[in-house]
C-alpha cells in the first residue's frame, strides 16, 4: 500500500514537450539519503522532470519506487562509514557505464542525540560521536565529489551540498557537532566550487530551515514565529530549488548558497 504523502505514489501529469522531455531524458543524478524526506522528494522532483535517478540511502526505499523506470538503480550504504561509501561509489559508476553524470546531490547527513536525549554539544557526547557526524556530513560529500568527478565533468555537471541554516546562527535544537559540521560543509562548497570549476562542474549549496519532514520533533513548532512566512518549509520546497540549481537556466552560478527558510535568517 502506498503512502498518500509520498510523491512517488502520486499518478504522473501528461507527457511534457517531446524535445525537452528527450534531453532531460539523458541526463543522469545521483542523490544521496534518497529513502524519506527531503532526499525522497528531491528524487521525485528529478524523476517528474524526466531524469534519471540513481540513490543510496541507509535503507531501501518502498517497492512502488523501483517500478518507476527512471530510478534506474538504488544502493544500500552507511556514507559515514568509508568502505561502505567507496563500495557505492565504485558501484555507481560502474552502473553508470560509459555515461557522464549530470548532477550529484549530496543530501545525507545525521544530528545525533546523546544518551540522554540531548543534541550533541560541545560539553556533552563523545568526541567520537563527533567524528560519526563529520565523517557523514562532510567527509562523505567530500570523497563522493572526488569519486565521481570524472563523470560530473564529462557531463559538465553540478553539485548541490545540502547544508542547513544551522551552520549560520546557533539553533536552539540542532546541536553543535550538526551545525558546526554544516558550516563546514558550506565552507567545502566554495572551495570546491574554485577547484571543481576548471573541470567544467558548478558547485552550490541549498540551506533548509525547518522542514516538515517525517523527523520533525514537537519542539520545532516554537521556532514557527520566528519564520517571517509563518509556517514551516516542505520537502518540495527544498526539492524544488535543488532542481533549478542543476537546470540549464542557472549555468553561469556558482559557489552560492540558497537559504530556503521562509526568511528565518533574517531576524
């Protein structure tokens, strides 16, 4: 039985323009943390778009999505753990075949509690729990960059570092090692957007505020008056904004950071 909610269960519109419909058809994204939430809806948003789709996530992702032909190929990976991500990555490619990618989406990331129930902060947790949240958060959008640059650049292709605006201001909920590691992660993206531009790929990042998403606490619903639009962002908004930073409209942008937050930031 499919979800209601999902995206991917929803019937699909009309076919599009067939010399639009016939390029987006070639090109190929590969998202990571694809199985819910924002990584869930960026696929779908990708798919109605007519890409194909390649993802990993910690989990399989619900039978209905496989029987769409454009998620061509879905990967059972721990990012935060190496082996496991050069796996993929070597898995990937070679799935890929003789084909240039397009776009890569690095969407997967943690915010850890504590044993107690606690985000993990500077005074509380492990410094190894630390390590967890860098390895998945920044580490692996670093190496998943390298592994498929070849590719990327052969289809003169885009990055997009999903960050947070937690990696801006001190967020009453999300907890240290996450914000620290996403102010890091948007660091990553400017310098990798200076690098990876000789190469003919554009880096840019999307920084969610707070999102409705099946990992949405209770204690969120205070930071909605805080939000000068009064609600909180869906997972389509996100999606939404990936997509048009991967389109042919945005080539001339790079190294930019777009804060999809309702206006959050601001006060």
């Amino acid at each position: 039985m499919t979800d209601p909610h999902d995206p991917l269960a929803e019937p699909k519109a009309g076919a599009a323009d067939t010399d639009s419909e016939s390029k987006r058809a070639s090109r190929t994204v590969v998202i990571t943390g694809a199985s819910q939430g924002i990584g869930h809806a960026i696929a779908a948003r990708f798919m109605s778009e007519g890409w194909r789709v390649v993802t990993c996530a910690r989990r399989d992702v619900p039978a209905h999505c496989r029987r769409d032909p454009l998620w061509t190929h879905h990967f059972v990976a721990d990012l935060g753990v190496a082996d496991s991500l050069d796996a993929f990555a070597a898995e990937a490619v070679e799935a890929l075949g003789d084909e240039p990618l397009h776009a890569l989406i690095n969407n997967a990331g943690v915010s850890p509690k504590t044993p107690y129930k606690e985000r993990l902060g500077i005074l509380n947790g492990s410094i190894d729990a630390w390590h967890d949240v860098f390895e998945l958060n920044f580490f692996a959008p670093l190496r998943l960059a390298r592994a498929f640059s070849r590719k990327l650049s052969r289809g003169k292709g885009t990055v997009i570092n999903i960050t947070s605006i937690a990696g801006h201001y001190v967020h009453p909920f999300a907890g240290s090692a996450y914000s620290i590691s996403k102010a890091a992660l948007s660091g990553l993206t400017r310098e990798m957007a200076a690098e990876f531009a000789q190469l003919g790929v554009r880096v840019n990042a999307v920084a969610p505020g707070e999102i409705a998403t099946e990992m949405i606490s209770e204690e969120y619903e205070a930071l909605i008056p805080r939000i000068p639009l009064d609600r909180m962002g869906s997972v389509g908004d996100v999606a939404g904004v990936v997509f048009r930073l991967c389109d042919d409209d945005f080539s001339y942008v790079t190294g930019t950071e777009v804060f999809v937050d309702g206006g959050q930031r601001l006060l």
